[in-house]
C-alpha cells in the first residue's frame, strides 16, 4: 500500500460524494469520499491527513503527452524494476518518498523501463482513500 502525507487544502461537495484535494509539497491529489452536502463532513480543510492507494492502482507512463482524465499525475524517477514471468514491480522515487506500482511485464518490457528513467505515475481519483492523521 502506497502512504503519502499531505493537506486538505480544498473540499467541493454535492448530494453524498466530495472531492477532496490534498496538498503534498506543491502537487494538489484528488480523492472522491461517500460524503458531501446531504451526509456530515468528517474531513474539514487544513486537516492533515494520509492518502493511500494500492501498487495495483498506480499506473506508469513514458513520454505522455496531451490531455488525460486521471488527475492524480505527477513525475517520478524509476529506481528500481522486480520482474516476474507475469507481474512487473516498479518504484518509483517521488519527492524523496517511495510509490510502488505493479504493472504487467509485458507493459514494463514494451515501455522499456530502465532504471533512472523519468516517467509520470497516475492514479485514478476514485481509487486514493483518505485517512485522518492523529493530532
């Protein structure tokens, strides 16, 4: 599971969904929670908080260009590559954190990962959890 601490820097809101961003060193993440103008608010803005999401949720692209949906989309560098005959383990350094990804080998093999390499990671909004951090 992939950690990152950071935030709440705004909160938009409608019916039983919010979107909350969280600020991590400058780069602003996305994450819906089941909460919003019809349910009470647990997370509030300024809250510091932890986004997690797991290594199977974060996807690695090479020389993107253009327009995307994803909004979670930020620089790494690739520091290390486990592959397997099927699963391909990628880290990633990331504001001198570690985010893990799990793609297929194949995909690491098409992409021709190497070590140093400069790529965005991405992370559907749906797919990063909130936690509160103790106070």
């Amino acid at each position: 599971m992939n950690k990152i601490k950071g935030k709440i820097v705004n909160i938009e809101s409608s019916d039983n969904l919010s979107i909350i961003q969280v600020n991590v060193d400058g780069d602003v993440f996305s994450s819906i929670v089941l909460e919003g103008k019809k349910t009470p608010l647990n997370y509030k803005i300024k809250d510091a908080v932890t986004l997690l999401f797991k290594e199977t949720e974060v996807g690695l692209a090479k020389n993107l260009n253009g327009m995307i949906s994803l909004r979670n989309r930020f620089p790494g560098t690739v520091k290390k590559i486990d592959k397997g005959p099927i699963l391909a383990k990628v880290t990633l350094n990331y504001k001198k954190q570690s985010i893990e990804s799990i793609i297929s080998t194949q995909s690491a093999l098409h992409m021709k990962l190497e070590i140093k390499d400069e790529v965005e990671w991405l992370v559907k909004t749906n797919e990063v959890t909130l936690m509160k951090n103790p106070a």
